[in-house]
C-alpha cells in the first residue's frame, strides 16, 4: 500500500471512501470523501485497491474524485442480488473469496470498483452471507430466519423508540396546551410499561436500554420525568405508592383466593363446642382505634375475694385457615397486614379479616384463651391457656377507656394491673422506650389530618402491657409443652441512657439507636428490651402470619392442628424475612411521605427542635411536633449540643424526593 491508494472503512455503520496520504508502522493516515482526516490500523481497512489517486492535488479536488468514485460503487453495487446468490450458492456450505463473488456478480471484467460494489452490497445486506473483508460464508435456512427475526424485532425497538420518544416529549412540553389523551392505542399501551418499569427497576428493569433509549430520545435525562408522564397521562395518581409496584405487594386477592373466602363464609359456623371451654358467661371487651374493623383481641376481668382473673382471648384464626390450604399460601405471600395514611392492604379477605374471624360484639366465636390468675397486688400467681368459645359483649375505644379510666372500678385494675406488670420488666432489665405516636390520615373531606397520640394513656398502656403479658405466657406455654415456635429474642442494648422509664424524650430517642436487633429462632432466648426470658406474638392472627404460626402450635397441643416442626418454624422464619421486611419499609416510608405532604404547606413556619447530634456538614435535630428528623446547616458563630431545644424554619419540603430542608432562627 502507497500514497495515494484509494481505500475503505467502515464509519459509524458506512463505508467510506478515503485517499492515503501515509503509511507507516501498520497504520494509516487519510483523508475520506467528507473531507476529514482519520489516523487508522491497516486491519480496520475493509478494502484497498491499487486504484490510485493524484493527492498532490488541492484538497477540494481530491475530495471530490473521492466522492465521484464512491458514487460509482454505490450505484454498481445496487445491481447485486445478494438473496439471488445466497439461494444459489447457501447449499454449497463453503467461503467464497471475493475475487470469485465478484466474477458471479459481473462475469464481464470485473474492476476492483467491482470488488467494492459487491462488498458494499454484502455489507448493506447482512441477512443471506456471513462475511470478512474478502470472503463469504452463506448462512443456513435456519439462521437467516433467526437474523430476520431479530433485525425486523430491532427495527421495531428503534420505531418504538422514535414514536415513543416524541410522545414523551409532546406529553412533557411545558408549554402545550391541549389535553393529554388517555385513550391509549396498543403501541403507547407497550411504551407506558416500558417506561413503567424503567422508572421503578432502573438498571433491574428488563427494559432498562429500551427506555432510557426512550427518555434520551425524547430529549431529557431526568427519570423522575416519567413519573410526571404517567400522572399526566391518569396512568398514575399524583400521590402514586410506587413502592408497592417496586416491592410487587398486592393489593388485589386473587380470583380464586376470593371464590375461597365466599365458600368458607356462606359454609356457616363450624362446630364450636368438641375440645373448646365455653366461655361465652363472660363479660368481654375489645379496645381498639376508632377506625379499626378487624378485632383480633378481647379482654375480660373477674373481681373474686382473694385475687383477680384476667382474660385475654384471641380470635382463632386457625380454625378457619387451613394450614398449606389456598388462603394460608396467600397469608404467607403477604406476611402481614399493612397499615398506611392512606390504603390498608390486609393479609387475609376483608370478609374474613372483618367478618368471620373477627371478635364481633354479640358473634360467637371460637377464640384461644389465656386466663391469668393475680393476687390483689396484681401479681401472677397462675395462668392457664386453652381453646375457648367467646362472645364479645362491648367494643370500645381507646377514647372511651381514656374517659372512664378513674371511674370505672374494672378499667382502673386493669389499668393497676398494665403498670405493675411494666415495672416487673422493668425490674428485669427492660428498656421502656416512652415516645408520642405521631397519626396520620386522610380524611371523609379527602384533607389529610396530623395528631400526635399519647402512647401512655391509660387505653393504650392498658392493652400494650396486657398483650406483652398475654405473648410472654402463651410463650411459656409452648415452652413447657416442648413445642417450637417463632419465639423472639433481642441481646442487651449496646449502651443505656437512663434507669428504667425515667429519660427525657431526647434519652428514649436516641435509645432506639442502641438496640440490638431483635432475633427470630424456634426455641426460645431472653428478650433483654422487654425484660422476659421468653417471648413470641400471638395476639394478632387476623394481621400477621407470626402471630397464626403461635395460634396453629397451642391448638396443636390440644390436638386441633398438625405442629410445625422446628425445621418448619425454620423455613418460615426465612420465607418471611423479605415480606415482612418490605411491610416495615412500606409503612414507616408511606408515613414519612404523607407527613412530608403536610409539611409542604407549612414552609415558612417554625418549630421546636431537639438537637440530637453534630454531623461534618450539620447537625441533626428532631422535629418534636412531628417526630421527624431534619439536617440543620452548621451556621458561623453558632455552637450547638445534643439536646439544646432550638427554634427551626421549615425551608422547603418536597415529599416525592423526600427532601426536608430548615435553617435555624
């Protein structure tokens, strides 16, 4: 190869045409027929001829012969049939050299513009040949329907990127006035799932390189504007859960989970009196929120000379809930129920969850009882736990028992009773964590409502205590009957900021820093954060999949269940740690968002803050009104510690970006 020795290679899926103007070390330097200069490895030429052209020439003419002869090639080459020779020559299963192609081309004197015109038109047609610069290789039946296929499904991609690229951005235009259609046809139906999931998975989504393709053609990068495509195009509300799609939780019950439901429910009440106590002489009650319709708890209370007899009885669930049966792999599924401002999304059917599970004022219903036996200082002395038969006499609030506390003689031992079992476990070590709850909903107006609720009320430490007690028990009752069970245990905190219930809300705050994770095992251990040497949850059946497995082990030992194995209570435990984990980080995040919202309309107020820490960059703080933590910018002049109360500005809120941002003053 000379100076001058018209060449080709392949720029950006073309081949072009170029002059050499130097050789050396295997490499090139050119200049091609659009009047640039490359610098190329002789191995990326795809053909070189001894056609020479005159570079001493002015650049302008040099280019212009290039062009002339470019033009020459590509027309020659349009008289090559490419799926004329491959029906010819693809029973011959061998290379062809591109001296022999060229001659079957153009059998009279063929040129080396030939040459180039034959691989142009092998190059531009890639379906029939296998192909390097001077050979050929046909492909079988087979593969050219596979290389088909796959060119008419990327032609495809590419349109749908076109089309949807630009509707995207027509949909996103600030400045357009007409209304968005929401009257999708099949392809728009395609590019909203596209984009869907590339908004929620990112570089998880299957459609990852399709539509960030789409985004970049509609010519922004921003992939939170996708969300706003989809709220404009009514595919999702403004205040869209999308947590929900990234986690894949249902919201929906099956068609045949729910044809289930119906035949359990129109099937009538099951018999409730083979193995069960009848209870139904008592007088019971639920204490519950004032917006909750699933009662899974009932509490009674005896007043007899010489001591007291408290009750707590949960709906049995089990009872109605074939274990490996239809419903309960849908129970397992979900794990739990999922309580958010402004959706509940249950474990089991409401009609089961509201209806025939739960404890109804005036339903019977079968229950599984735990009665403890106190002397009068409230201390246990015995307890007992059996399957029941219950019929609940009242339902009450935690509003009505807050009213009654001092009057009524039955709520005020209760109540004595709640307080004397805390500072036993407290006295055992327990660390009581004292905080406000902080409620958020939606509501009959569609505004959303901000409270925050006294967790030590008397109707709220009442029923927390008496659960913490009636779970330790019905631990102790598995225990001693040898039975596993999905028992909870939690080490010693990592440090203790205060004795026993007496830190500030700054203390019980940061207390929760210092926990130790909570630990889930078949056999029981010491739960240091309660102060108990054994526990498990059983008094929410109805909500949680835990809480059922504990219900299904006590009716095992009256022979109403199969027990679960140690290695069942194992693999459970396992199948539920990312259902379970998604409902915490489901609920805590839609909590947060709701009460970002309703901070956005309170930008420019200020309020008090407890300083918690000192960061590189800021200090944290606590919003007390809302129990929500916010950074602080370090200001000049400004020395601040943990626990100084100090005044902040609400700045900016933004809930979709969970952005919070205040200054101080």
């Amino acid at each position: 190869m000379e100076p001058g020795n018209i060449v080709e290679y392949i720029d950006r899926q073309k081949i072009v045409s170029a002059a050499v103007y130097e050789v050396r070390n295997q490499r090139v330097r050119l200049l091609n027929e659009h009047n640039r200069e490359a610098n190329l490895a002789v191995s990326r030429l795809t053909h070189a001829s001894s056609l020479k052209i005159d570079i001493v020439r002015k650049r302008e003419k040099v280019v212009e012969a290039l062009q002339e002869r470019s033009r020459r090639r590509r027309e020659l080459s349009r008289e090559v049939d490419v799926r004329e020779l491959w029906d010819i020559l693809h029973s011959e299963k061998e290379w062809i050299d591109l001296k022999t192609m060229t001659e079957l081309c153009f059998p009279d004197n063929p040129t080396e513009d030939h040459e180039s015109a034959v691989a142009r038109a092998f190059f531009e047609d890639r379906l029939y040949f296998k192909f390097n610069n001077d050979s050929f290789f046909p492909y079988t039946e087979n593969q050219v329907e596979q290389i088909r296929a796959q060119a008419e499904e990327a032609a495809r991609k590419q349109r749908l990127i076109d089309t949807c690229g630009a509707w995207l951005k027509t949909v996103l235009d600030p400045e357009g006035n007409s209304a968005v259609s929401t009257d999708l046809t099949q392809e728009r139906q395609e590019c909203v799932r596209i984009l869907k999931s590339y908004y929620l998975f990112e570089k998880e989504s299957p459609h990852h390189e399709l539509g960030k393709a789409i985004l970049q053609r509609s010519g922004t990068a921003d992939i939170e504007s996708l969300f706003r495509f989809l709220v404009k195009l009514k595919v999702w509300d403004p205040n869209e859960n999308i947590d929900l799609y990234r986690y894949q939780v249902p919201t929906d019950f099956p068609e045949e989970v729910l044809a289930c439901t119906d035949t359990l429910v129109r099937s009538g009440s099951p018999s409730l009196n083979q193995g069960r106590r009848d209870l139904t002489d008592l007088q019971m009650i639920t204490i519950d929120g004032q917006a909750t319709l699933d009662f899974d708890d009932a509490l009674s209370f005896q007043e007899k000379e010489d001591h007291y007899l408290l009750g707590v009885h949960i709906a049995d669930v089990g009872q109605f809930i074939e274990k490996g049966g239809l419903l309960d792999r849908e129970a397992i599924h979900r794990g739990s129920s999922i309580y958010m401002p402004d959706q509940k999304i249950p474990m089991l059917p409401p009609s089961l969850a509201e209806g025939r599970c739960s404890l109804r004022a005036g339903e019977l219903r079968p229950a599984i009882s735990t009665l403890v036996k106190l002397n009068l200082a409230g201390d246990i002395v015995g307890y007992d736990v059996f399957p029941s038969t219950i019929r609940v006499t009242d339902q009450l609030t935690y509003y009505d028992v807050n009213m009654v506390a001092d009057e009524n003689r039955e709520i005020f031992i209760l109540h004595q009773i709640a307080q004397r079992f805390r500072q036993k476990r407290l006295a055992g070590g327990a660390v009581q964590i004292t905080l406000p709850e902080i409620n958020i909903w939606i509501d009959e107006n569609g505004d959303l409502q901000v409270a925050k609720t006294n967790r030590e009320s008397p109707g709220r430490l009442l029923v927390s205590e008496i659960m913490i007690m009636a779970n330790w028990l019905m631990a102790k009752f598995l225990q001693s009957n040898d039975l596993p069970a999905v028992f909870r245990s939690q080490p010693s905190p990592r440090e203790r900021l205060y004795k026993e219930n007496g830190g500030t809300l700054f203390q019980n705050w940061m207390q929760r820093k210092y926990l130790s994770r909570f630990v889930l095992s078949p056999e029981p251990e010491p739960h240091s954060g309660l102060g108990l040497d054994a526990y498990l949850t059983a008094t929410s059946p109805i909500r949680k999949y835990f809480d059922l497995i504990t219900q299904r082990q006590i009716r095992a030992a009256f022979d109403l269940d199969t027990p679960y194995s140690k290695g069942e209570i194992k693999e459970t435990i396992q199948l539920l740690i990312q259902p379970m984990s998604h409902v915490s980080r489901l609920q805590n995040r839609r909590k947060r968002y709701w009460l970002l919202k309703y901070l956005e309309e309170r930008v420019g107020r200020k309020e008090e803050a407890i300083v918690l820490s000192r960061r590189r960059n800021c200090y944290i703080a606590l919003m007390t009104d809302y129990m929500i933590e916010c950074p602080i910018p370090l200001s000049a002049g400004v020395n601040l510690k943990p626990e100084d109360v100090i005044q902040v500005t609400i700045q900016h809120v933004n809930a979709r970006k969970d952005v919070l941002s205040v200054f101080m003053g």
